[in-house]
C-alpha cells in the first residue's frame, strides 16, 4: 500500500469515528428533541457503491423515492425514522447521478433535516468517488435562515479537477471557497451575503475573497441551519456521478433542547463520542466544582452508552442575560471539553395572573442585566413596549439578574386582557399577561365577627342599581333562578356609576361560623359573588387564673385575626413578652407572661389583634400568707411580772417534722419582740425537747423597750438554725405590773 493510500485509509477511519456521533444527531434532529448547537450528521444512504475502506453499505427503510439500482432522485429526504436509535446503528452512502445540461436542470442530492446555529461549525468532512469523465465534484451546503425565515445558503466548494475514481476525503482545509446566496430570486451563479442586494452588490461572484468560514459565521452566527445537504451538479456544466459517503459536521459536540430561554429552563443535553461506558461530566459557564456564590460550576454528571451516546436533563441555573453563558461535556478519561452556548431571556411572572382594579398584586423576574432598575409597566392601551403605559413600580436586580417579589396596584381599567412589562436600564425586556375580571364583588376584610362593618364594591352593569344578599347554602345556579339554604339582603338600591362601579357597606349579620356568599344582583340580572368567614369572638383563657406578683401565666387565644400580632395588658398595663404573640393561619395563639407587681385584688386581662379583635379574662393576684411556724415553742412563765426578782425565762422548743432535737444549734437561739431580740443564755436536751433560758432581766427590759407596762398579752418569737435552716416558733404570754395582778415567782 503508498504512502498517499494509507494517508487516505487514516483519513477514511477518522472519519467512520465520527459516525456514531452523525447519526444520532440526524436522530435527535428529526425528533421532537431539536438540537440548537453545534453537533455530527452523517450522510450514508446509498447501497450501491464502490468498496471504500471499512465501509458497509445497507439501504434504510426510512429513505423514500429511491428504487433499487436507480439513481437518486433529484432529492431525496429522510422522513421520520423509527424511534429507536439503534435504527441509525448502520452505515450508509449516498449515489448522485445527474445530467446537468438536461432541461430542465437536474441537481441531485441528498438532504437531511437538522437544526443547530451556523456560528456552532467548527469542521466537516465528507468522502466522495467521483466516477471518470465527471465534470465536477460533489459540493456540501449549509441551508440556514434567521427568526424571521430570511435565508442565507452557504455553499463550501472543491476543485472539480479532483481526480476520478477513487476516494476523497474533503474537510474545512482541501475547501476551495465559500460562497453565500441571500435569495434564490437573485439569480443562479450570482453569490451573495445574506442581506439587501443592493447594498451588497459589490459580492456579486464567489469566491469574492471569502475563504474562510469565519468570515461568513461573522455575519450569520445566530442563523440556523435547517438542513444540510451534499449536492452532485452545477449549473450548464455537463453530467456527473458520484458516489457519497460519511458526512461528518464537527468532531465531538453536545445539542441543546432548547439552546435558549429563561432561568430555570430544563434542557436536554445529548451528546456523542465520548468513552464508551465511562463518565461524562456537565459545567455551567465553567469547568469546576459548583459555586453558589457565582452561580458556575458541575451541574450533573452522566455516564455514556457503550457506543459513546450520552444523554442528561438540566435546569438553568440563576443567571443574568448580560453575559455570555455555555455548557460544557468534559470527557472524563480524554480530558477533552466540548460547549454549546446558552442564550438567557429573561422571564417575569404576575402573581396571582387574574383580578380586579384596585387589588395588589406581585410580579417578580429573573433574567434580566445584573444590579439594574427594572421598571414595571401595566401596559394598558396595548401599545409596544416603548410605550408600555402606566409605571406602578420599579425594581432592582441583584448580580444574577434576578429581583424578588414586587407589588403592584392594578390600575382602574376595564375588564380584558393586559401585558405587564419590565424593561432594565439596557433595554432587556419580558412580559407577563394580568387578566382583569369582567364583572366582580369585593368585601373588605373578607372575614370578621357578627356585627363588624364590612366595605363592598365592584362592577356590574353601568347606571343601576344593586342589591346584596348574605348568606350560605346558595346552589351555584345564575339569579333569578337561585337557591339558598338561607340568606338576608344587607343592602339595597345601591346605585352603580357610569363605568358600572359600586361601594357601600353593610353590618355582618348576627350569624353562626363559617363561610358566607356574598352576591350582588343589579336590575338587569348581572351578578357577581364573594365569600365571607364569620369567625366566634375571640377568647382567651388563661392558666391559672390566679397567682401572686412575678409568675408566669400561660394564656391561650382563639378566634383572632390569622397571623396577627397580639397586644397583652394587664389592668392597661403592657405585659406582652419580649419576643411578642402572633397567630397563626387559624387566629389561634399561646404564650406566657409575667404577673407584674401590683396588690392582691381582682384584674382584667386583655389580649387584642391588630385588626382591634379583642377578648378578656379575669385574674386574681393573692399573696399567699406567711409560712407557719415550724418550731414549737412555750415559754414559761406564762405571766410575767415586770417587777418579779425571779432570774428566768424557760422555754421549750420541739423542732420541725423530720428532725431531731440534736440539730437544733443551741448557740443560734433568739427571743424576738418588736424587731428586737436576745440570745438564750444556755441551754440542754431533755428527752426530745431542747430546755433554753433567757435572762429574766433581759426579757423584761426588751419588753419595756418596746412600752409594755402590762396589763396586756404579748406574742414572742424564737428562732433558731435547725440543720443550718433558720426556722422560728411564737407563744403568748401575759404581762402584768405590780399591783395589777399576780405573777408567777420563779
């Protein structure tokens, strides 16, 4: 074998590599998943062909308007394949045969659909044969168009003195030169960019210096191409016949379904060509592990068929439309990385999407240029964008182009359908649809206790009158038809404006709880309905209902206002804790407070909402009476003379239940009187009582201290440590004075 046939069974056997990747891309591009970047077609359709070097030859049956050893047909297309992939698990050639000097003018070829961006080609190569004495060789085409249909078809030719009868191998370098036609109405053989003929007469004829296929991807990046062909003919140049074989766009790439839209998009990532059996791992924007502060990174990873397909979903992550995004497949075992580039559009939603003028609503948005005002338009005269209509509210963006949650008044307008849109300070723009309601009734609030005043309005038929009904049980059907399990009209004759707008108010009748029907009727039969909750009153009970300054109550609550804040008071006194009381979605609560510092009597409790709910319970403040004396105590004598000589004043003390005389401390023990005191002198155990005594003298003088001049019964007191506890016992005696009674001399 020569060098120059090996060179060419290289070439051949890269080109069969890229095979696999080929044809799944035909697959995915004729399913309803549509590649949009750069990915492999292969073009194999023929049975009839000369051997060429690892080739196998086999007719698909999805191929039409072919018969056995015919030449193909001036076209010939795939039509829908079988949706297994392991369909396209052949290889395939193409025959074109054709007589270009024929009239009319024969142009054989063989195309395939496909979709993907023309700035994605990086490379291409396709085999042919051409058979002696053809006047040409084949050529392959890009057929693409932009969003509004305009069409540009670029056309890669060779020399057509290529030589006849064996193999060649045609890639981006062995091209001759590019060409472009805008519009087949220019006229066959004139080659032109896509754009105004005028103004881009002066490319009339190719090659016109445009060799290269950068200069044409410069002019066209974002068009698709649509369909891919390699074409056997030229115009008036004679006959020719060829032979086609592995068309190949690109070597390895992913396709994207789809290649643009907004944040949180899933995607379909199909790729081909990489390690059979082994991982392939997908980025965002960068090859690295997953940054939240950046929002780039691995999203997933997958691992390939066994031959080399691959296929994973991912979700766009949060990222702004100002800045050039793409996803990445890295080849784990190669080390190779192939992008597709991602288009971010932004997105707004209005929330909720139908209501009526007046109410609030929120729109919020992603997508959109980083750290930018976003201004709110509430398109009402269905004007473009530039003319968006009222501004009810303005936005700004974070560094992923994203804001949070923004309210918004819907404008007094007329029922129908409006565009709300938001444009940031580099003209990025989305929209979203807000439905205004036709007919409608409002009460405000939309639930309350019997007796409460209740505002309703709404829209019905212009310069009438309307009546409202209350009431439950209604059937659903249109007045005057209507059945109620029971109702009350709480107003009538209120009178509707030119536009059909009402207001009044109305008291909620006393009822029992649960939700009521709201409907209002004018003299021409339009209606319109709201619901109403009646709720019980509110109450609070509280645990217990009783205590002394400084304890913490437990205070529950139903029947309030759902997340409220509360107000607690105690006698007007704010005893609300520190980390406040608020309801939840059933205007239920429980806390705690403290009883503040107040004197024993009768207080009122007080708990109230925000929307001035309120509900009280009663609470007592006792303090409870001194603890009793716990040691036992009598004194003797039990009449004191004041003027006695006696030396002593005995006293025997029992200590508490639970201890024994031993732990009383004899040194501790003290006689008290009116905030005075002495100490006992000595003392000793007698049996289980502890026998101390006090110095008569000094007991008598402590009480003249305190004026006792007898006649009188006094209350003394002895304390004592009992186990290191003090503990404290009283006993009563009588004093006398001398000559108004007798005393026991001791």
């Amino acid at each position: 074998m020569s060098e120059g046939e090996k060179g060419m069974q290289k070439t051949m056997l890269k080109a069969k590599v890229f095979l696999v990747i080929l044809l799944v891309s035909v697959f995915l591009a004729v399913l309803p998943i549509q590649p949009k970047s750069a990915t492999v077609v292969a073009i194999q359709l023929r049975n009839e062909s000369p051997t060429s070097p690892g080739i196998t030859i086999a007719l698909p049956s999805f191929v039409t308007g072919v018969g056995e050893g015919e030449p193909l047909p001036p076209v010939a297309e795939w039509v829908t394949p079988p949706s297994a992939v392991g369909a396209y698990a052949g290889e395939y050639s193409a025959h074109l045969e054709v007589n270009c000097t024929a009239d009319p003018f024969e142009h054989a070829d063989v195309s395939i659909p496909f979709d993907m961006r023309f700035g994605g080609i990086e490379d291409f190569s396709f085999a042919y044969y051409s058979v002696s004495d053809s006047q040409y060789s084949p050529h392959i085409c890009f057929y693409t168009k932009d969003e509004e249909g305009h069409i540009a078809d670029i056309t890669m030719m060779t020399n057509d003195n290529a030589t006849r009868d064996e193999w060649q191998v045609v890639t981006l370098d062995t091209i001759d030169w590019f060409a472009a036609a805008p519009d087949p109405t220019i006229g066959r053989g004139k080659f032109h960019y896509y754009g105004n003929a005028t103004e881009l007469a002066e490319e009339t004829q190719g090659p016109m210096g445009a060799k290269d296929l950068s200069y044409w991807q410069e002019k066209i990046p974002d068009y698709t191409v649509y369909k891919i062909q390699v074409e056997e003919g030229w115009w008036n140049t004679g006959t020719g016949e060829a032979y086609v074989d592995d068309a190949t766009i690109n070597d390895v790439l992913i396709a994207l379904d789809p290649y643009k839209g907004p944040v949180g998009t899933d995607v379909v990532v199909a790729g081909s060509g990489a390690t059979p059996d082994d991982t392939a791992e997908i980025y965002w924007d960068v090859k690295d592990d997953w940054d939240e502060t950046t929002h780039k990174g691995k999203l997933d990873e997958v691992s390939a068929e066994s031959d080399g397909l691959f296929e994973v979903d991912i979700t766009v992550p949060e990222c702004p439309c100002d800045a050039t995004h793409s996803i990445l497949a890295y080849d784990v075992t190669t080390d190779e990385v192939d992008s597709a580039p991602y288009t971010i559009i932004p997105k707004i939603v209005v929330s909720p999407d139908t209501g009526i003028p007046g109410e609030t609503v929120e729109v919020e948005g992603t997508g959109f240029s980083k750290r930018s005002d976003v201004d709110i338009y509430f398109n009402e005269d269905g004007d473009s964008v530039m003319d968006a209509g009222e501004l009810v509210a303005t936005a700004e963006t974070d560094k992923f182009g994203s804001f949070p949650p923004e309210e918004f008044d819907v404008p007094e307008v007329a029922a129908g359908d409006y565009e709300v849109w938001a444009i940031d300070e580099e003209d990025y723009s989305a929209k979203d649809v807000f439905t205004v309601k036709g007919f409608y009734v409002v009460v405000d609030p939309d639930k309350g206790t019997p007796g409460i005043e209740v505002r309703v309005r709404g829209t019905l038929s212009a310069d009438s009158e309307v009546d409202v009904k209350f009431g439950r049980g209604w059937d659903g059907d249109a007045p005057p038809n209507d059945d109620w399990g029971w109702y009350t009209y709480v107003l009538e004759d209120v009178e509707t404006d030119e536009d059909g707008f009402f207001e009044d108010t109305f008291e909620v009748p006393s009822v029992s709880a649960g939700t009521y029907t709201v409907m209002a009727i004018d003299e021409e039969g339009e209606w319109a309905t709201d619901e109403f909750e009646v709720k019980h009153a509110p109450r609070i009970e509280l645990t217990p209902d009783s205590g002394e300054s400084g304890d913490e109550i437990t205070i529950e609550g139903w029947g309030f206002t759902e997340n409220s804040d509360i107000t607690l008071t105690f006698d007007e006194e704010d005893v609300t804790p520190e980390g406040g009381i608020t309801t939840d979605e059933d205007g239920s609560f429980e806390a705690e407070f403290e009883v503040p510092d107040v004197p024993d009597g009768d207080y009122t409790v007080t708990a109230e909402d925000e929307e001035e709910l309120t509900a009280e319970a009663d609470f007592e403040v006792v303090t409870p009476p001194a603890p009793p004396a716990v040691l036992t105590v009598e004194i003797h004598p039990e009449t004191l003379n004041l003027k006695s000589n006696g030396r002593w004043i005995t006293c025997l003390i029992k200590p508490p239940a639970g201890y024994d005389v031993g732990d009383i401390d004899v040194g501790t023990v003290e006689l008290w009187y009116n905030g005075e005191h002495i100490t006992a002198s000595w003392g000793n155990m007698e049996g289980n009582v502890l026998m101390v005594k006090f110095d008569r003298s000094q007991v008598i003088n402590l009480l003249q201290q305190a004026g006792v001049n007898g006649g009188e019964q006094v209350e003394l007191t002895i304390k004592a440590e009992v186990s290191g506890t003090l503990y404290e016992g009283t006993d009563t005696i009588r004093v006398i004075s001398p000559g108004k009674g007798k005393g026991h001399k001791s």
